[in-house]
C-alpha cells in the first residue's frame, strides 16, 4: 500500500527562499520540532492539515489553540490550511489576522501574512526553564519537608 512507501527523513527542512517550515498535521503540536524549525531561521510556520477525525467535536478548535500557543512560544507568525477545520493567519504574538472557523466552510483566505518574527525566551531556552524551575520547586519542597520533621 501507500504506507510501505513513506520514509523517514533525517531532518526537517527550512525553505531557503522565504523561510518558510512546514508542518503536517498535528506535527504542530510538539513545541520541539516548531523550535528546531525556528532556531534554523524560520520566519514564518505552514501547517496543512486535515481536522476531519474531530467530527463534531472541540478538539479541531484546540488543535488551532495548539498552532497559536507554538506561534507565541516563539516568535513566528503562522499559516494554517485545514480541508475539514480551522483555516487562519495568526501573527506571531497569537492573534487570529484571518480565519475560517466552521468544519464545513468552503472557502478560500487572501490575507498578507504578517511576517514580523522575534526570538522568545522559550526559542532560546527550550524545555530547559521549565525543568530548572520545576526542579528548584522539587528540591524547596524536600527541603521545607526536611525542616518541618526537623522542628518536630
């Protein structure tokens, strides 16, 4: 079948010409990829995507809650084809520029991008505050912990 003839790449890949990284599907919702794509020059992020296994649901609404938080978490606006979901330009601070938001909507978007990109702590830094900080707050915790049994 069509399965047997995908393979997987090395890398992802940034469009040299405009600096464009495309994303599939819900590829955009793993913020490490999204800041690989950035920290290799990304200007802008493309999805295409197919929402139509969220029939009826919330779910394709927090798939696009998904792409704004990645366009946030690093400074990048975002393009966003879906056939069966929400269609939307989102400007790299999270806010909706243009969007379709019905399932069934047919319908096309002609909208000029907003390409004004920056970097973020998050672009920077990763994951890694978070698990400093996570960390501070485990070892504090062990530590009151300690001096409570301590005072007892």
């Amino acid at each position: 079948g069509i399965a047997s003839s995908f393979t997987k790449g090395d890398e992802s890949k940034i469009f040299s010409d405009k600096n464009y990284a495309f994303s599939i599907c819900y590829e955009e919702t793993f913020s490490n990829i999204m800041r690989k794509a950035k920290n290799k020059g990304a200007k802008c992020f493309v999805n295409l995507t197919n929402d139509a296994y969220f029939p009826k649901s919330k779910l394709f609404r927090q798939h696009f809650d998904h792409a704004k938080i990645r366009a946030i978490e690093n400074g990048i606006p975002l393009i966003r084809a879906c056939n069966t979901g929400i269609t939307a330009v989102v400007d790299s601070f999270g806010r909706v520029v243009d969007a379709m938001y019905k399932e069934d909507q047919a319908g096309a978007l002609f909208v000029k991008a907003p390409l004004f990109s920056y970097k973020t702590i998050y672009s920077l830094f990763g994951d890694y505050l978070v698990i400093l900080f996570s960390s501070l707050v485990i070892i504090s915790y062990f530590i009151q912990h300690k001096r409570r049994n301590k005072n007892e």
